[in-house]
C-alpha cells in the first residue's frame, strides 16, 4: 500500500513539473519549438489517453493546449537514471526540495472541485445535526443518513415514517383521542402496528427483514415497503376518523 501511495504521489509531481515547464513556456517570447522531457511514462500516458478525466490531467491539458496555441512543444520520454544531464539535474533539485519546509508552489482547486468540497461540508453538517437533533426521532430510525437525492412515498407509508397517520397514539398527543390505545389494548403507534398488533399480523409476517426493529431495513426492499404501505391503510381503515 505503501508504494501504490509512493507511485500515485510522483505520478502527481510528475503531473504539477510538466504544467509549471508548460506555464514557464509561455513566458518565452523568441523561441519557436520547445522539447519539453519527463522519465514518468505514466504521466505522458495520462496525457495522451482522451478518456482520463483526472482534474490535474485535465488542467495539464488545458495549459498544453495554451502553449501549443504559441509555438511547436513537444512532449518526449527518456528513461531514467541512465546519465542524462538534464534529467539527473531535474531529480537533485526534486531531492532538494523535498528538504525545504513549505511546498513552494500551491495547486489551484477547479470549480468543481470546490463545489464537491462545499457539498461535502454540507451534507456533514446537516448529517451531525440530524443525528443530535431532539426532533423527528422516528424518521430518523427509518432514514439515520441525509441524503440530497430525492425520495419519494405515498401519503401512507409518509404517514409512517412520521408517525403522522390515523394513529391513536397521535391523536392522543394532540388531545384529539381519549387514549393512545389500539383497538386490542397496547399502545397504538407506530411500532404497534408493525411489530405487535393482532390486525396487522396476516401483513407483518411478509415482511422479508429478521429484526422488525431496524426500522432503516425496512424501507430498504421495495417489496417491504409494500406491506408497510398495506398495513398503514389497514390503520386509515380501522380508524377512518379523528375520535371525538
């Protein structure tokens, strides 16, 4: 692992030498035609493969494409550590700079990637506030991950992941119901009806899930939600209005 993570990082640095050679390149005014030499095959690979969409290949393109707009360059590899001057000089002074404090030179961040970044941030936000949150407890159980893709439910099964249905256990927090008692005498929520209820059972035991408590499960398989969909308008059913 150690040495992938060698490679990917002098593939990088082989990447960040070529653009600061192109970027210099551009500062020249006379010169017509400009070799420019790398020992890192990979990198000219990169380069020359249309189908990688590498941020950092893709801004190496974009500087070779300014430079060439100016004059002849031409990209060549040589093999390494065979006694070339110019390349035994460009690895001394990439050990040199391995010695220096601080990087002297900072990679600019494209807008993409600064977007992906901001949502990141985002989403992690709004997923500690989620969990710490002292609100929509239940929903939680059944959706402990935000998400920013759109997730759409019938008004029944909305009705369950809320907890926000024909359940006495609701109408009573509101004082619209006498009790929160379920017709067979337990306390009629939610869970009640997906775990215990008498009236539910011909439903509940078609549920595909080894623990009905993992409330995240499920929503999970589409045929799951079938039956919790069933078994809440077995609820709208037997509880049609508000109690008086």
């Amino acid at each position: 692992m150690r040495r992938l993570e060698d490679h990917a990082s002098v593939y990088q640095a082989e990447l960040v030498a070529i653009h600061m050679a192109l970027t210099w390149s551009l500062s020249l005014k006379e010169v017509k035609s400009i070799n420019l030499y790398s020992d890192s095959r990979s990198a000219l690979e990169a380069l020359s493969d249309p189908s990688n969409t590498s941020e950092l290949v893709l801004e190496v393109k974009r500087m070779h494409e300014l430079a060439t707009a100016r004059r002849s360059v031409f990209l060549h590899w040589v093999k390494a550590h065979v006694g070339y001057l110019g390349n035994e000089l460009a690895d001394e002074s990439a050990k040199e700079a391995t010695k220096l404090g601080d990087v002297g030179w900072a990679w600019k961040k494209p807008r993409s990637r600064i977007s992906k970044d901001l949502k990141d941030v985002t989403v992690d936000m709004w997923q500690t506030r989620w969990t710490s949150s002292t609100k929509g407890r239940l929903t939680a159980r059944f959706m402990p991950e935000v998400r920013l893709t759109t997730r759409l439910y019938c008004p029944t099964i909305t009705q369950v992941l809320t907890g926000h249905g024909r359940f006495p256990a609701y109408f009573h927090r509101f004082g619209l119901a006498a009790n929160a008692l379920c017709q067979c005498g337990e306390i009629g929520d939610v869970w009640h009806y997906l775990s215990n209820c008498p009236t539910t059972e011909c439903m509940r035991k078609n549920i595909r899930t080894n623990d009905l408590s993992d409330f995240k499960v499920l929503i999970s398989d589409p045929r799951n939600v079938y039956w919790i969909q069933q078994i809440s308008r077995h609820v709208n059913d037997i509880i049609p209005t508000i109690p008086q």
